[in-house]
C-alpha cells in the first residue's frame, strides 16, 4: 500500500473500485462485494497521499449511469457515493457513515471541487437535515455531523480553489439556517415524524433534487436476478470502533492486535452475540471542531473536541442456515425500525447545540451581502459572474480559528473480523455447491438465502 500511496497507480486501483460499487449498487446480492469496496476506500482514505492524489482530473471516460461532469478523482468519488445513497439498496444504509467518514478524511486535501459534486454534497445534507429523517432513528444526527464537518474542513482549509462549493453554500443558506432552528419541542417533532404517515420511506429523502443527464450509453445498475442465492452477513460495528481518530501524521499510539488476537476476540464475540452489536455513538466534531490547523500541531491538541451524544442502536441478526430464510439482514438504528424509541426534546437539544455551524454561518454572514450587494449594483443573473467574484474573495481573519486535522483510521477490530469471515465463508459456499460438497453440514455462520 506504501508504494501505491506515492504513486498514482492508487487512482487506477480508484476508479475500478467506484465502478463496480456504483454497479451494483441495486444488487442485493452484492451487498458483501460493495463492502469490501467500501472497507478499502476507508482504508486508503486514512492516508493523506490519497487524499492529495485524488485532485488529479478525471479525463478516463467509463459508461457508468451517473451525470456528466468535469472535475477531479475526487469529484468522481464524491458523485458515485451520493448515487449509492440516493439509490442504493436499502441493506446498504448501515455503509452510509463510513461513505461519509471516507469524504471526511480527504475533504481538507480537495483543492477544487466541480459544481456538479458540490450540488451533491448540499443535496445530502438537505436530505438527511430533514426533521423527519433526523427524529426517525437515534443515530440518523451523525451523518449531519460528518457533512458539516466535509464543509467546515474544505473552507479552512481550501476556500480558494473551491468557488462552487462556496456558491452552493450561498445558494442553498436557508438550509443551514433551519438546521440551526431545527425545532425541539414536543408538538413540532410529533409533527414531524408523522408527516410523512403512512409514506415514510426508510430510503433517503429526495424531494426537490433534480438528477442531470447520465453518461450516454450507460447501462443501468441491475437488481438481482430472481431466485440468485446469497448468504447473510454479519453486523457491521460502527464507524467510532472501526476507526481511530488522529491527526495526519501523528504515529501510531496502539500497538497493533495480532492477527491470533483478534482471532479469538471474534470466536469469543461469536459466542457471546454472532452479530456485533452497532455503537453506542460515533464521534463527530462539535462546534468547536470545525476544521483543521498545520499538521505540526498534536493529537493532544484535539482531545477537548466534543462528540455528538450516545444514542442507543440495538441491532439483531440470524445466522443460522436456513435454506428458505429470506428475512435481510438491517440494521434496525438506520431502517427505522426501532418503534419502541421515541425523539425528545432533551435528545435533540443535547446534540444540537453540539453541530458545528460557526463557521458556515461566519461565511454567510459575510459573502451573502457582499454577493446580493453587486447582483443589484451590476444587475448580475449570470452565476459565472458571481463565481468570478468568489474566486478573489477572502475570509482571511474572518473565520474563526480552525482546529487539528483528525483523520479517523481504519483499526482490525473483532468486529469486522467477525464480518470478513462471514462473508468470505459464504463466497466458497455459494461457488461450491455444486456439486453438493456441503451436503448433510450443519452450517451455523450463516444463512442461506434467495432473492
């Protein structure tokens, strides 16, 4: 990984990656196949090379049925993970925070992004900032977090090469204005949950977004054939026990577990509960983790950076064989199927006055006069004008002042072991069954299932 980190032949490990995620993004089937994308991405994200190598532009022209745009690797990464959330399958819900966490990582290195995957980035945050979405389940606040924080991190650091993001924010200010009125009293959150009554969809609102052309001769993504066998996965843990936080170039503080060690943690774990349970919480910056300083500054420097509040997730999954089991596996915090919780306004209040708005709000407060301001003087309706302006603009003294870096890196955990071994027992069972090598086994990892 060293080598390929220094050199670019990470960008074409990239685009074949996105390829197949963005493809079989509709396959239930597939499911294990987009994680193993996703597991890697993550991986490769916790380095800042890869984060600096993604400003290359993207010139490789792959059909792929996502819109037509021109920009960086990292406009491509960006689009293809808003196209898996928006229209994804629903068992890939409990891979939107480590889609999220990977733009977090790389988001203070993107020195340009193009106003198609800006559109993208504030089009996620309309949609998951939505009332009803954010009361639907306790942990749905924390991909706020991560978006807030993707924003926050690119304006510290890299407001002048990104114009069409800064454009975006403008345009779409009223958006973090009523994030910061969200409402926390018991009428308006009864309100706002039975809304949607009998439409409350467990997918990812989309109300308002208008979907530009695709690439011409795109095939579109695929749902599973009918009757294809697949086998269930283990639960995912969460993204806080997946990763540690640290700055970019600070060394590692853990020794690494042996492989032995996690080993037997996972045999223990499976004894104990064959699914791991998902996290208590997942760390996010509060409003005083907005960005990022100089690398020479500590992870030490970090530690008083707060964190979005615990919420309970339960999480339950079988994994007995059962030829004709067609119950899939979900995790029940992001399917909003935990009808036994209920948001309060304690709830809310405890994680909303944590978001990070300063500096978004500093940057409104700032440009939206000076930008309504020559609209009138010139009588401007043309946005290239405006970015124009916005490119020799500066917030320089204005903003306030940024704080470490943290990059969360991928940690061997118990958990994802426990899930590596699932899923790669249940490739060699499906590729042999024929002939009937497992005939008369009394298989308890997984469960057999057909779409």
């Amino acid at each position: 990984m060293f080598y390929v980190l220094k050199s670019s032949d990470v960008l074409d490990i990239l685009v074949p990656i996105l390829f197949h995620l963005n493809d079989a993004r509709a396959d239930q089937s597939r499911v294990g196949l987009m994680h193993i994308g996703v597991f890697i991405l993550l991986l490769l994200s916790g380095e800042r090379n890869f984060g600096v190598r993604l400003n290359k532009p993207y010139t490789v022209r792959v059909p792929m049925d996502i819109p037509v745009f021109t920009g960086t690797h990292a406009d491509f990464l960006i689009i293809v993970f808003h196209k898996i959330i928006t229209t994804g399958h629903q068992r890939l819900q409990p891979l939107f925070d480590c889609l999220l966490t990977i733009i977090v990582n790389v988001s203070p290195y993107l020195k340009t992004l193009s106003m198609v995957s800006s559109t993208k980035l504030l089009h996620l945050l309309e949609a998951f900032s939505t009332p009803w979405f954010l009361y639907a389940c306790p942990t749905n606040h924390h991909l706020v977090f991560f978006l807030l924080e993707v924003f926050n991190n690119i304006i510290q650091y890299q407001f002048d090469g990104n114009s069409n993001l800064v454009y975006t924010i403008i345009r779409k200010r009223n958006v973090f204005h009523q994030l910061a009125n969200l409402p926390t009293d018991h009428s308006a959150i009864a309100k706002a949950v039975t809304k949607r009554g009998k439409k409350f969809s467990t997918n990812l609102p989309s109300e308002h977004h208008v979907e530009t052309p695709s690439m011409e001769g795109a095939p579109p993504a695929m749902e599973a054939e009918p009757g294809t066998l697949k086998t269930s996965l283990a639960a995912l843990p969460g993204i806080d026990k997946m990763t540690e936080r640290r700055a970019p170039h600070s060394p590692t503080q853990v020794e690494q577990p042996k492989l032995k060690d996690l080993a037997a943690q996972s045999q223990s774990g499976a004894e104990d509960s064959p699914s791991s349970g998902n996290p208590d919480h997942i760390d996010s910056h509060s409003s005083e983790a907005e960005g990022a300083t100089k690398d020479e500054q500590t992870v030490q420097d970090a530690k008083t950076l707060h964190s979005p509040p615990s919420s309970p997730t339960p999480s339950t999954t079988s994994v007995t064989s059962n030829a004709s089991g067609r119950a899939p596996l979900q995790r029940t915090a992001s399917t909003g199927s935990s009808a036994s919780w209920v948001a309060t306004p304690e709830w809310v209040q405890s994680w909303k006055q944590k978001l990070p708005l300063q500096t978004i709000m500093r940057l409104l407060q700032v440009l939206v006069p000076q930008v309504e301001k020559i609209c009138i003087d010139k009588g401007l309706t043309d946005e290239s004008e405006i970015l124009k302006f916005l490119q020799h603009g500066t917030l320089v003294g204005l903003l306030p002042v940024p704080h470490p870096i943290l990059i969360r890196k991928y940690q061997p955990n118990s958990g994802t072991t426990m899930w590596f071994r699932t899923y790669m027992w249940g490739v060699i069972y499906l590729r042999n069954v024929d002939p009937p090598v497992w005939y008369d086994t009394d298989v308890k990892l997984f469960e057999i299932q057909r779409v």
